[in-house]
C-alpha cells in the first residue's frame, strides 16, 4: 500500500515537472501597442518541436538585453544589462537553455559599475537563426536604383534579418503561408528551416544588419516614402534606397524597420585590423574597457555585425554659447561630419571613431588625431531624441563653462546607444548621493525614467577609483598624476606628486579638484589625510595668456562638502596645509552642521593654517562644542588665531552640557603668539580634562602674572598626561611654582616629556625643576631644556653642579642650542661623568659666548665623561649647525673626545655630524670604532672627510685593516650595524675630483697644442707635462671609484655585523626558551615527587 502511494507521489512529481518544463517554453502575449512584438501563443506553439532541435551544435547564447537574473523565455524582463557583451545573433542557432543561469545577489558588483535598467526593458526573443521569424509584410512600389532593376510595384517581407521582396503576395504565400499573420495585428511568424531554406538569393534585397538608419520622406506631390541608409560593405559610406508603401502601412512599417534593426540584427561595431599607426586608437578603447571584435574579413559575413560598438550617421555638429573667438561662427566642422561612425561607450569615455577603420581604407584615415573624437562621460549635458526616426542628439560640455557641443547623429540602435550613455553616466553620477546634475534629457516617457543603481555593499572602495578616473578624463588629466595617494582600507593619505624626491610638488587647480570631487560624497574612508599638502597657490586667481582670467578653487566650499558628504569621517588631517581663515571657518561650519547627520569627528589637524578672522575662529568652536564628546585629537598651533580665539575653542569643550568631561587626548594651540590665553578658561578646561594625554602650549605669551598653570589642575588631569610642552613661553616666578609644585608631586608620574626650551630659565631654575624630578621618582621622563641661558658666562650654579653629578634625576636630557662658557661647560661635561643613570645627552649645536670652537681640554673632558666608570650613557648626539650668522658645534677639536668612545662600554649610539674635523678626525674615530664593542650606530657625515679617512673607518672593520691603512692590532669591530651613508661628504669629494679631472681636459688641450708646435728638448717637457696630466686625470677618476668602494664597503661589514648580530640574538632567544623548557620541567617532576611523597604518607 506504502508502495503505490509513493508511487503516486513520483507520477504527480513528474507531471508537475512536465508541466514546469512547459510553461518555461512558453511565451507571453505581448500586443503591438508594446515596446517590442512577439509571435502569438498560437504560432508559438506551431513550431515548439522544430525550435527544440538545436541545429549545427551551436550552443544557446542569452541576449544582452536579458537579466542575469531571470531566465530566458521565462515571460518577465525586470532589467537591462549593458555591461555584458554582445554577441553576433545571426550565427547562433535557436535553443532552449534548460541550464539553471547562475542568481547573483542584487546589486552584484563585477569590478566596474552593473547597472540593470529595468524601466528601460526592451523584451527579446530567444535568439534565432537568420530569416527564422517574419515581421512584417506589405506591397510598396519602388524606382529603379541600385537595388531594383526597374520600377515596379512588389510585395516586401521583413524577417529577422533581411528585407525580402517577392511579386506577388501570392508567391510568398505559397512559401510562408497565411499573410493574415504577417500583415495583421495578432503578432509575428515563426519559420520553420523548411521555409527558411526556400529564400533564394534574388528575393534578399539587404540585411537589417547593414542599415545605419530609417526615417520617412515625402517629396511633393507623392506618398509617404520609407527611406534606408545602409552600408554595401564595411569600408564603403552610406547608400540610400527607398520604396513607397500604401499610406495606412508606413507607420508599422517605419515601426517594424526600426526595432528590428534593434532587437534582432546584431550590434554592429569596428572591425580593428589596422596599421602600427591606429594601434594608440585600440589602445585607448582597451583602457576605456570597450570590448574590441576580432579582425574579420570584410567579405565576412559577420564584418558589418562584430559588436562593442553602435553604428550611426553623424549629421552635424553645432556649437552654442559664447564663441571661442569674438567673430566666430557657431558652427564647426569636423572630420567625421556626415560620414558614419561607430559610438563606442566606454567606463570614463564616449569615443567616435570612423566606421571603417583599418578595412580596406586606401589612404591612411589616421593620419589625422581630430579624425577622433572623444567626450568624457561626466560631460553629457542633454540627451535629445523624439524617436519619430532614428535621429538624436548629444550635448557635451567644454572647458569653456558658457560653451556646449551639441552632435546630432542618426542610428537604428538609437535608444540602444542612450540607455548606454545614461547607464554609463548614472554609473559614476549615483556615487554622488548629491551635488551632482544629471543629463537634461528630451526624450519619452518610457526612456526617462529613472535608472535603478547598484548597491554599494559590493564595492571595495564604493566608486572612488571610478570617480576618480572619469574626472581625470572629464578634466583631461594623466590619472599616473595620483599615483602617490595611498588608500588602505579605511584610510587615504594624499602624498605629493611626482616620480622621485627632487621632482615632489603640489597639485594644481585642476588636479586638487579632481580629487576633491571624487572623494566628495565618498563614504569609505574615514581617515583623510593632506598632511604638508599646500593649497596656497590653489586659491589665488590666474591670468592666462589669452588674457583671460581663471579663479582658483573655492576651497571653503570644497571643504564643507567633502566633510558634509561623508557622514563616516573620523580623522581630517590638515597639517601644515596653508588654508585660509574662510575655509577653516567652513571646515567647522560642516562639522557642526553634519552632527545631525551622524558625523563624530575624533581627529581634527589644522597646525599651520590661516585662522586670523575671530568670526571664523567662533564658527570653528561652535563645531567643537558639538563633537566635545567624541573630539580626541585637536591641533590648532600655528593658526595665527589672535585676540580670544584660543578661549574660545577651549571653552567649546566645556559648553556642552551633554557632555561631563571631554574625551581630548592630544591638544595643541601652540605658536599662536597675538593670542591671549585666559588662565581662568584654561584651567576650567583643564579640570575637564580627565582623559588629556599630551598638552602643547609651547609658543603661546605670559601676558598675565597670574600663574597660567595650577598644580592642582595639572594633578586632576586623570593621571594620564604623558607630554606638556611649555617651550617660548616667558614663565612667570608663580606658574614656575606650580610647575614644580606638580613635579614634585606623584601625579607627575605618568609623564613621559617636559619641555621648557627657550622658556628664558636660568642655572638655579633648571636645578630646581631637575630637583623636583627627584622628589617624584620619575627619572624615565625626557626633559627638554634647551635655548636656555643655563650658564651666565661664568660658572655653573653650585645647585645645578651637584643635581647633574648625582644619579637622582631624569635619564634622558636635552641641551640643543644652549650657550655656554668654556668653564661652565668644563663643569657640565665633569659632572656629568659623575652621573649613573643618564643614558640620552642631546647636545646639538652647542656654542660658547667667544663664538669660537671648543678648545682641546674640553674636548677631553668630554671623552672622559663618556668612558668614565659610573657613567653609563647609550646615546650622545653632538651635531653641529651653521647658519650665516652663527656656527654651533664642538667643532675640530671634537676628535680628541674619540679615544673615550672607543673605551666606552654602554654607548650605542653616536652623531657627530657637522664639526669639520676632516680626516684626523675619521682616523681617530676609525680607531674607536676598532676598540668599541658596544656602538651600533653612527651618523658622520659633512665633516669633510675624504678618501682617506673613508678607508680608515673601513679598516676598523677588519682585523689587521686593509691595504690601504694596514694596522698591527688584532682588533675589529663586530657591534657597528647601522652606518648613515656620508651622502654631503661624498657628494662634495665627487664633485672635487670631478673637477679636476675637467680641468686636467683643458690643461690637456693646451698642452697637445704647444706640444704640435714645439721640438727638440721642448717637446719632450711637454711630453712628460701630458703624461702628468693624464696620469693626474686617471688617478682622480681612480680616487672617485675607491671613494664609492669604500663606502660600499664599509655598507657591507655593517651588514655582516647586523647578520652576526641577529643570530645572536636568535641564539640568545632559543638559549632563553630551552631554559624556560628545562626550568618547566623540572618544576612538574618536583610536583610528581611531591605527589608520590603524599601518596605515600597517605597510605602509611
């Protein structure tokens, strides 16, 4: 019983199936009144069997015009897809595709932009072998011409592929049957490949695949005629023929011409098999990602139907708006103008190019670059068309605002070649969600409606590099130009441009607006970095050579839409990127404005900007006080803000009642000297603080004896300051105070950098900050106390002697640009050497009020600090600075500090550029450097070091030196990793010897001439002065190939040194983790013994 009714089930399964199967093959009815007609159900089925039958093995190819998404002959069209190549129909052989078609999700996207056109559905049929369907039939007379022997009344037959004419209607009665279905109302005839096969040649009047366009003409005094322009072969231009129907037919016929050029002859296109000299024409449609036929014949079959590309008649081309010259015309003529082309639409262009190019053509039609014409997608102004005949028309814009191109064309793919443009141009246009005009289209109902856009979930970077390339062509830029911003992931980073370092500049006009409008409305990134972007040349009008006048970007507008249209932007870095007052107010206008929106700024940089209007500088914190919540970073130093401004974006963090305290981490408002800052905001601002990480005020006046800083404020910080920087601020005797009340105090702990440099601090001052430093325990902070007048020309403070010689104070401290005495900076190095827990002494650019160098006991004394026993310094940096006015450094004398170096057992680090002390110098450091175990890096250079001095720091890395300084000693440096290449040195040592060997060439040349007129025993001393000559040329080329040699070499044992080191450090590593193992285990055999032991005892 089970059994029959499973048996049931699967018999109901399969008639259910048989039925599926089916409808799948059934067609819809469609009515003539629709876009496109269909066979009636009726004929449909009359033929089902015979349309089954696949012939020649030709495999089913769905039409372009279908969805991805729906399965042929299924009845529903829900959208267009024009990315999809086409295919030549009138090779394929009919068959029904019962392969399920692969579903992807909607809004799939494929790597450029899939726009389905679902308002814009023009139902096709499966695609049928040629003459497989009749469209339509009537009788017309027609003139003799090319076509037609004579004149002569005829019965004309428009099938799938060809227009056919018979006698009589009754012989093309006896071969397709009943003209009721080809003339009436009820839909289109299907024919079998027994009908097909009885049209002979003589009843072919021409393809549908070769006409260019159909319109209607009436001459006077006669009827309605139907006028063809059509194509004899690929190469030729257009023929015209026409024939008259009977005046109730000219509209179906007019109608029946027209769609089935469209959509049933295949896209016709360009057949490429040109010269070397059209290559750069192919190339472009490549890169434009425009499908591109294969070289067929002309005699080909198939050479009028290769696709990629639309046929059209190009009939004019007009001009409007201003002229380019006071008397122009408005018209221009063009190459192309009223020959047929073919209109390639491209990701970023739409290219016209001649129809036959590279096909029989016998001259070079290339020759000439305007015979091309190309317009950027993104300058599509209007779109005409009011599909009474094939004729419509574009618009483009130009560079010139007040001029548009207006090209008229004609072309049976029309309303193909629209959808095209306006699924192209809606492609890019959709990725601005505002702001962005659309086409001005003319055209019918049914063709302006609205294009459906892809969803952006599928795309990696939601348009950009799309946008991004289509307004490099719409602005005829190199896109190569951007090839210096970076996009990963979230982030973008605008870097100059150009190929190498020398090369690096700014963007112009043009190309910032390229980018700023492709970035605008980008929802992708939320990081935006211009960092040392400059945009002040970008704002100033120009004068051209014509005379004319071109303004700059209005950067206050740009700004506010890129931050309006980007709701997910989190970080905006303006660093250092000369913007105006205006645009820093707009700038905070659209953050204060796009709150609502969902914006929650966290980083905001405008260091080095323009922000010296108060209004501005307002707006700006009206902004702030919106995102006092989510702000972590704010830098406005260099701002030039003046008066009040200051107070008033700190008081925008505590004007926010929605907000307790302010998530600040990184606030900056240094250099901005016309400012006056109120102690009473900044301390408010400061107990709101509780998150504040790093504080700039450096820069900023004292203009109030009230101490600027409090203690107790500092010390309610959260504890989380790690960096305060006071340097140029004239501190007042009360906010030193609080400064060292807070020092000393325990909530100092958490900072990692003080900087008081150029702060006008004296000995006793500095003393009691470092005292203070003590008391706190803190010896890991930096302290930063440079440019300041630590010694008055006499001694250091007694104070400060003993601070510096005990190890109780900070381990790193910085003295750059300090002015001593020769005996206070005696005193400082001797103190110092006293020092255990100094490891960083910065002394860059030290001077001596003689402004002379320091003499040799002081260079001493400083190589005795170094080697000396407590001492345990890792880092000591002594560069020097030359400026026209003053030279700081410890200058030639500093060579006599090398022999400590070289007894050093902790330095690692060394910078000891810019002193002068020539090659005396690199052979003493070259023997430090053989004796020191412990430095790993060294920086040399410009210290007029030459080929000699060069080789002693290379023999200092081999044991018993080299060639040429050979050495006795078995000692050599194994520790030295990282050697800054001497670039100054050897640039001006190159340069040197280059010259000399310039020279010798003119010495030469005046030796040769005295030698030619000379004889006897004044030939052979000018001989011999010749071979001097040469052999000094010689030996300097020789010096120039040593010199990079050695630098080679010495690059080289660094490298070996750091291969040494870093398997040491491996060995170390794996030493380390097999001891861990071992202790490891010995610790569970001691858990198992005790185990056991307790076991014991246990049963004991």
């Amino acid at each position: 019983m089970e059994q029959q009714q499973q048996q049931q089930q699967r018999q109901l399964q399969q008639q259910m199936l048989l039925q599926q199967q089916h409808s799948s093959h059934s067609m819809p009815i469609l009515s003539r009144q629709q876009t496109m007609d269909y066979p009636s159900p009726v004929s449909l089925n009359r033929h089902t069997q015979s349309l089954q039958q696949p012939t020649n093995g030709s495999i089913f190819m769905p039409s372009p015009l279908l969805s991805p998404t729906t399965s042929p002959l299924s009845g529903d069209f829900p959208s267009l897809s024009l990315d999809d190549s086409f295919s030549v129909r009138n090779t394929v052989a009919p068959r029904f595709n019962t392969e399920a078609i692969q579903v992807m999700p909607e809004g799939y996207y494929r790597g450029h932009p899939h726009v389905p056109v679902e308002s814009f559905l023009m139902p096709t049929q499966e695609q049928y072998p040629p003459d497989s369907v009749i469209l339509f039939g009537g009788t017309a007379s027609h003139s003799e011409n090319s076509l037609f022997r004579k004149d002569s009344k005829e019965y004309f037959l428009l099938t799938n592929s060809s227009l056919l004419k018979y006698k009589t209607m009754e012989k093309a009665t006896k071969v397709f049957g009943n003209q009721s279905v080809w003339s009436s109302s009820s839909g289109h005839q299907l024919l079998t490949p027994q009908q097909t096969s009885l049209i002979a040649k003589d009843h072919r009047v021409l393809a549908l695949n070769s006409i260019v366009g159909v319109h209607t003409h009436q001459p006077a005094g006669s009827d309605m005629q139907i006028q063809i322009e059509y194509l004899v072969s690929i190469s030729s231009q257009p023929t015209s023929m026409h024939f008259t129907p009977a005046p109730d037919q000219v509209d179906s016929w007019l109608k029946e011409l027209r769609q089935g050029c469209n959509y049933h002859a295949p896209q016709a296109g360009l057949i490429p098999k040109g010269t070397r000299q059209r290559q750069w024409v192919l190339d472009k449609l490549r890169d434009d990602n425009i499908a591109l036929p294969q070289s067929v014949a002309e005699n080909d079959p198939t050479a009028l139907t290769a696709g990629g590309m639309w046929r059209a008649f190009f009939k004019s081309q007009k001009i409007k708006g201003v002229p380019a010259q006071e008397n122009a015309a408005n018209e221009s003529k063009v190459p192309l103008e009223g020959k047929v082309i073919a209109i390639a639409v491209g990701k970023s262009f739409i290219h016209l190019l001649p129809h036959n190019l590279g096909n029989g053509s016998a001259k070079d039609d290339m020759k000439d670059e305007r015979t091309i014409l190309q317009y950027p997608l993104l300058t599509t102004k209007a779109i005409q068309y009011h599909e009474k005949d094939d004729t419509f028309s574009l618009t483009f814009g130009t560079t010139l605002r007040q001029r548009r191109v207006v090209m008229t064309f004609s072309s049976a793919r029309a309303r193909e070649i629209i959808i095209a443009i306006r699924a192209r141009v809606e492609s890019l246009r959709w990725l601005y969600p505002q702001g962005r005009k659309g086409i001005e289209l003319t055209l019918s109902e049914s063709l302006s409606k609205p294009i459906p856009v892809p969803s952006k979930d599928y795309m990696t970077d939601l348009g950009f590099e799309d946008l991004l390339r289509a307004e490099c062509s719409a602005m005829n830029i190199d896109r190569k130009i951007y090839s210096d911003v970076k996009v990963d992931g979230f982030t973008i980073t605008v870097k100059k441009t150009g190929d190498t370092a020398d090369s690096k500049r700014d963007y112009s006009v043009d190309e910032m607006k390229c980018l700023l409008r492709a970035l605008r409305f980008n929802t992708t990134f939320k990081e935006i970095s211009f960092h040392n972007i400059s945009f002040a040349a970008l704002q100033k009008p120009r004068t051209m050579k014509d005379g004319t006048i071109r303004y700059g970007l209005r950067l206050d507008k740009e700004f506010y839409e890129l931050v309006m249209g980007n709701p997910q932007i989190r970080a905006l870095d303006l660093h250092n990127c000369n913007l105006d007052t205006s645009t820093i107010g707009s700038i905070g206008r659209a953050i204060r404005d796009g709150y609502s929106a969902g914006l929650r700024l966290e980083l905001l940089d405008l260091f080095g900007n323009n922000a010296s209007d108060g209004a501005d500088v307002m707006t700006l914190a009206k902004g702030i006080v919106k995102h006092a919540g989510t702000l972590h970073v704010l830098d406005v130093g260099n701002c030039q803000i003046t008066g009040d401004g200051i107070n008033q974006i700190m008081h925008a963090f505590v004007a926010n009642q929605d907000v307790a305290s302010h998530t600040l981490e990184t606030f900056g408002i240094q250099r901005n000297p016309e400012s006056k800052v109120n102690s009473f905001i900044l301390d408010m601002f400061l107990k709101h603080s509780m998150r504040l990480q790093h504080l700039n005020l450096s820069g900023l006046p004292s203009w109030s004896k009230s101490p600027i800083l409090m203690a107790e404020t500092l010390a309610n910080c959260g504890g989380f300051l790690t960096s305060l920087d006071l340097s140029g601020m004239a501190l007042h005797p009360t906010t030193l105070d609080q400064i060292l009340s807070w020092v000393s105090s325990s909530s100092f702990q958490s900072v990692e950098q003080l900087k008081v440099e150029g702060c006008g601090l004296d000995g006793l001052q500095f003393s009691s900050i470092l005292d203070a430093i003590g008391q706190s325990r803190n010896t890991k902070v930096e302290v930063f106390a440079g440019k300041n007048l630590l010694s008055d020309g006499g001694d250091l403070p007694e104070s400060l002697v003993n601070i510096l010689a005990s190890g109780d104070t900070t381990t790193s401290l910085g003295l750059r640009q300090t002015c001593w005495s020769e005996q206070a900076l005696r005193q400082l190095f001797a103190s110092l050497s006293q020092n255990w827990s100094l490891k960083k002494l910065d002394l860059s650019a030290v001077s001596l009020a003689s402004n002379r160098d320091p003499d040799v006991e002081t260079c001493k004394l400083l190589g005795l600090m170094v080697s000396a026993p407590a001492s345990r310094l890792e880092e000591l940096y002594i560069p020097g600075e030359e400026t026209a006015d003053l030279t700081s450094r410890m200058g030639r004398n500093l060579w006599r500090a090398f022999q400590g170096v070289g007894l050093s057992r902790y330095l690692t680090k060394l910078d000891v550029r810019r002193n002068k002390f020539r090659d005396e110098g690199a052979h003493a450091l070259a023997e430090a450097i053989r004796t020191n175990q412990s430095l790993t890096w060294l920086d040399m250079d410009e210290n007029d070091v030459t080929l000699d001095g060069f080789n002693a720091i290379l023999s200092a890395f081999h044991q018993g030196g080299t060639e040429h300084v050979p050495t006795g000693t078995l000692y050599y440096n194994s520790t030295l990793c990282y050697f800054v290449s001497p670039v100054k040195d050897v640039e001006k040592q190159t340069q040197l010897l280059k010259d000399s060997m310039l020279e010798t060439y003119k010495t030469e040349q005046e030796t040769r001439f005295l030698l030619s007129n000379s004889a006897g025993k004044d030939s052979r001393e000018w001989k011999e002065r010749l071979a001097q000559i040469i052999r000094t040329r010689n030996l300097s080329s020789e010096a120039i190939a040593r010199l990079d040699r050695s630098i080679k070499g010495i690059a080289s044992a660094t490298e070996r040194n750091k291969a040494a080191m870093d398997a040491v450090y491996r060995d170390r590593e794996r030493r380390r983790d097999w001891e861990m193992d071992r202790e490891r285990e010995r610790e569970r055999e001691r858990e198992r013994s005790d185990r056991g032991s307790q076991a014991g005892f246990d049963q004991d």
